[in-house]
C-alpha cells in the first residue's frame, strides 16, 4: 500500500482504515523490496529456461542449461517444441519472487487504467511474440498471466494474495535487503571565508 503524501493528513488514517482493518501504527512506509530487479542465481536460471525454449534452441542449447547443477526439477522435464502463438503457461508453475512482483506491479496497474486497455501482451496479441528476435521474459510471464486467467481475474488475485501473505514477494538478494543510498563526502570547512554581516549573530 502506498498512500501519496500529497494526500490529505484528514483522509489518509480513513484510507488506512478502509483498507488495512486492525493496522496500528501510524505509518503506512514505502517498502523498496517490492521494486527490487536484482535477481538471484535461480531466478536467472528460469528466465533463461524458458528464453531458451521460445526462441526454439536458438544461442545456448536448452540441454546444457536443463542438465546444469542446482536447476530446479521443475525445468527438467522433457521439452517438448511450442506451437506457433502457443503460451507456455508452465511457467506460471512455481513462480520466483521477482515473478510476483511483476505480476502484482502489473494487476495494480491495470486497476488504474480506467478507460485505457492493455494492448500486449494478451490472450488476442501474444501471437506477435513470434516476431520479436528475443522477447522479453516478463513478455512471457505476463502473456501466459492472461492466457489462464483472463477468464477468471478473481482466482489470479487469490494466487496472488496467497504469495503476498507468505511474503514471497519480498524475497530478494541479500544485497538488496537495505536501502542504497548515494554516498555524500561530508564538505570541508572553507579557509578564509566570511560570513555575510546579514547572516552573522548579532
């Protein structure tokens, strides 16, 4: 939940309210977690699967990465090709904290759109995936995303929910679990320098 600060202080205890019932404390913080990108040695490890298996072996061989140590089992079943426009919609079967964020940063949007629609990816585009010289993972997820639950929105929120209330979706590298913030020298005092007769005390 993000509540602007350009807000009213009158309205925001009544956003609280109306949706976080029960929460106590008084700020409701911007958690940097859930804008994390970095991604860990098994979340590369999928995107680079299921990379491979769309653009139909092309760069590396799907075997050499399916045969390669610490995989998840997952990955290692037997590929079979994809047909022309086809989603492949197993990778929606376990999704890695960085999917959940993607997805749920792509259902909060679509919340916003109001009059506007998603022109791609979805269930009546995605064929033009086959056209890209390397479409984006999150193309891939996303496509897939609406290919099952285009029909039932609500069961796709509920997934959601359920992975938001396990906190998977604040699952990031070790390096990512503390706010970076740019390094400021501190400044040397300035020799010689003379204070304005305005700004001295009187």
């Amino acid at each position: 939940h993000h509540i602007s600060s350009s807000g009213g202080v009158k309205y925001k205890q009544d956003i609280v309210d109306s949706h976080l019932p029960g929460y106590l404390q008084k700020n409701v913080g911007l958690d940097h977690r859930l804008y994390v990108k970095t991604l860990r040695p098994e979340e590369t490890k999928k995107q680079e699967c299921f990379l491979n298996r769309f653009t139909k072996h092309q760069g590396t061989p799907m075997e050499a990465i399916l045969k390669e140590d610490g995989l998840p089992s997952l990955y290692q079943a037997e590929v079979k090709p994809l047909e022309e426009g086809e989603v492949d919609l197993s990778i929606l079967d376990d999704l890695t904290p960085c999917d959940v964020r993607v997805l749920v940063h792509s259902e909060e949007e679509l919340t916003q759109t109001e009059t506007f629609e998603r022109i791609f990816p979805t269930i009546h585009t995605r064929q033009y995936m086959q056209y890209m010289c390397k479409p984006s993972y999150y193309d891939l997820l996303l496509a897939a995303w609406e290919d099952k639950y285009a029909d039932c929105p609500g069961k796709g929120l509920l997934r959601l929910h359920d992975e938001c209330v396990k906190g998977t979706h604040l699952e990031v590298p070790d390096s990512e679990k503390k706010i970076k913030t740019p390094f400021k020298p501190s400044e040397a005092p300035r020799k010689n320098f003379n204070i304005p007769h305005i700004f001295r005390d009187k």
